[in-house]
C-alpha cells in the first residue's frame, strides 16, 4: 500500500474513510482499527451495517450496556459498537458511499 494515493472520501473525530486512486481499494479507519476493503466488499460491508435495526439487534454485555456486534470481512473481526458508535459508523459510512458516486460521476474513480 505505500504506493497508493489515499483521497479522502470523509471524516470525523474518531473516523477516516479514503480511496486509493490507483488500486481503488477503500481504507476504513475507526477509532483504533484499520480495515482495507477492495470496492465490492465495501459495498457488500455497508450494506450490511445500513441493514441493522439497532433495537432490534443489539445484545447487552456484561456491563448492561446494549450493543451490536457487526462482521467484518474478516472472519475473526467484529465491530462490538454502542448506540452512539454504531449511528457515528453508519453516517460516515453513509458519506462515504455518496463521496463514492460524487467521483464516479466525475470520472475521478
């Protein structure tokens, strides 16, 4: 990946989503976690999050709090987010999808 020319598709205080230029590979930084996708599982990745009803799915830890436990594409990964973290992910990831349409439709991608 030291090749690549990340552009940034969007951003916050606890997240990063970027674009190579070249390979079009999607990294996704959140929080302390780092995850590299090529485009169709990220797709594949945001559909799946866009497709979690919270309330209905969270589970209550040990602790009491309530939270989801998403997949990642790698099999022994999984997001463990609370309500706020799991709103935070899905907007940027929202974002990000957009972003992605916004340079496609200018032939950037």
């Amino acid at each position: 990946m030291n090749s690549c020319r990340a552009m940034t598709l969007t951003e916050n205080d606890h997240s990063n989503i970027s674009i190579c230029e070249g390979c079009k590979r999607i990294g996704l930084c959140y929080k302390n976690l780092v995850f590299g996708f090529y485009l169709e599982e990220y797709f594949i990745f945001c559909k799946k999050v866009n497709n979690i009803n919270f309330h209905q799915e969270h589970i209550l830890l040990g602790n009491g709090q309530a939270n989801v436990i998403i997949d990642t594409h790698h099999s022994e990964i999984h997001f463990c987010l609370n309500a706020f973290e799991f709103v935070e992910l899905s907007r940027i990831l929202d974002e990000s999808l957009i972003m992605i349409e916004v340079y496609d439709s200018l032939k950037i991608r």
